[in-house]
C-alpha cells in the first residue's frame, strides 16, 4: 500500500539524483490507517533500525507488518516483510511472508547485483519466519540495470528523491516479476491535514505510476506526500488496489527530534 510512492524518466544506465540520507538513519516507527470510502480497513506499521553488524555500517531494516481490520469481509490480508539496504539506498536482501487459507506464503529475494539478476524462491511455511515447506516457485529473473527497488525500499528510495526535482524510471521487484515505478518529483508544496495533528503538515508531493502488481492489487496511478523537511516522512498517500482507490494516513510516529512541520 504506501510500500509504493516513487518515480521518473531516466534512462536506466542512469542513476537518480538522490539527496543526502537523512530519512532512514535514526530508529523510526510509523503507523498509518488504510481507508476506503471513509471506512478504516486496515494499518501499515513500519519500522526502521540500523543494522547491529559491526560489518554493515550503515545499512539499514526495515520491517513490515500490514494487516486488515477483523471483520472487514471484503478485505483479509496478513503481511510480514523485511528488507535490508545500504545508505546508498542499494536493496540487498528482501523477505515477506502474506498469509494464504491456513499457510503463510513466503517469498525471499537474493539480489546478485553483479550479473543484473535476482534470484526468486516462493515457499510455504506454518508461520512468518517456521520451517520452510513445500516450493512453490523458483527462479532467476533479469534486471534492467543493477540497481531494483522492492515494495519497502522503494518507500525509503522516494524519500531521498523527494528532496531532488526530477523525473525517473526505477525498477520494481514484486510478486516474482520486474516492472517499473515511474513518476515525478516537482517539489510542490501542499498543506495536508490528517487526523493525528491539530494543524495542517507542510509537505510536498510525488506523482507517478507503478507498472506492475504490488500486495492486494496495488498498481497505476498514485499520489504521495512527504514531510517538507530533511527526514521526509510519508504522510499521505493515494493509490489503486482491488478494490479501488485507498487513501493511507500517517496515525502515528516516533522519531527521535521529529514531530511533522506543521503550518502557522
């Protein structure tokens, strides 16, 4: 759901002009509330910690845990995932686990940068993290470029670009297939209000279009803001899932020094 807010148009040979790290270098914890027509359905919590390697200076988790409302019949679904990613924003390594009837599917992602391919293995497994089971798929998919993004860091990726105007392509693992996240970062600037602070939050928008299919449907069209500031904190967001347009709403925060930039 907000695991997709980036963009652009560079030729993939290209980098994106990124602006400094700042979003993802302190301890974070963010809850945000899923809603369709008004109606919550569900939250995304997600929460960032420095690697404790002393081998891996700088790199990052991020875990991620999204989960419907109980009695929503319309809407079930239980996902878990964690990726890992350096402070050059390079996705290194990439696991989830969504739960399907009575087993949980999961699915890791080992990134070999160097011949511009990824490795894909689906599995079923009792819990998020048990004994792996059964296979069901297993792969090795091309890569346009050495460099992918997967449905957690591409959010972090879109905080660094938010900082930079630009336009750009990123390619997007998802669901055992490459596609493409593109868009604009213009640096508009737009008051939003959610229901977690008593003022409006200065922030500024990313447009876009995800090219392929993402967790409960998501793709096409979407729209996101981030905080006007160096940590660039997602706080709203609108895209397309199976059910049409959601709307996913920054509820909660802790972030050492942070409170979102609100107006005067």
């Amino acid at each position: 759901m907000f695991l997709v807010s980036i963009l652009a148009v560079l030729t993939l040979a290209e980098l994106p002009a990124l602006a400094p790290d700042s979003a993802g270098v302190v301890e974070e914890r963010l809850t945000y509330r899923v809603s369709w027509a008004g109606l919550t359905i569900g939250r995304i919590r997600l929460v960032t910690q420095l690697s404790s390697n002393p081998d891996s200076t700088g790199l990052r988790r991020v875990t991620a845990a999204i989960d419907s409302k109980a009695g929503i019949p319309f809407v079930r679904l239980h996902f878990r995932a964690e990726t890992e990613f350096d402070s050059l924003g390079k996705t290194l390594s990439f696991r989830s686990y969504e739960q399907d009837g009575n087993v949980w599917v999961g699915t890791e992602y080992e990134y070999e940068q160097d011949r511009r391919a990824v490795r894909m293995e689906e599995f079923e497994c009792a819990f998020p993290s048990g004994p792996r089971g059964s296979i069901r798929q297993c792969d090795t998919l091309p890569l346009p470029s050495g460099d992918v993004q997967d449905g957690i860091s591409l959010v972090f990726f879109a905080r660094r670009i938010v900082q930079v105007p630009q336009a750009f392509t990123v390619p997007t693992v998802s669901y055992g297939r490459v596609g493409m996240t593109i868009g604009t970062a213009a640096r508009n600037r737009e008051d939003v209000s959610v229901d977690a602070c008593p003022r409006p939050i200065r922030t500024v928008e990313l447009t876009g279009r995800l090219d392929v299919k993402g967790i409960f449907g998501l793709t096409g069209d979407y729209r996101g803001w981030f905080s006007d500031d160096r940590a660039a904190v997602p706080i709203r967001a609108e895209m397309k899932v199976l059910i049409g347009s959601v709307v996913v709403e920054l509820e909660s925060w802790s972030r050492d020094g942070w409170e979102p930039p609100q107006v005067e």
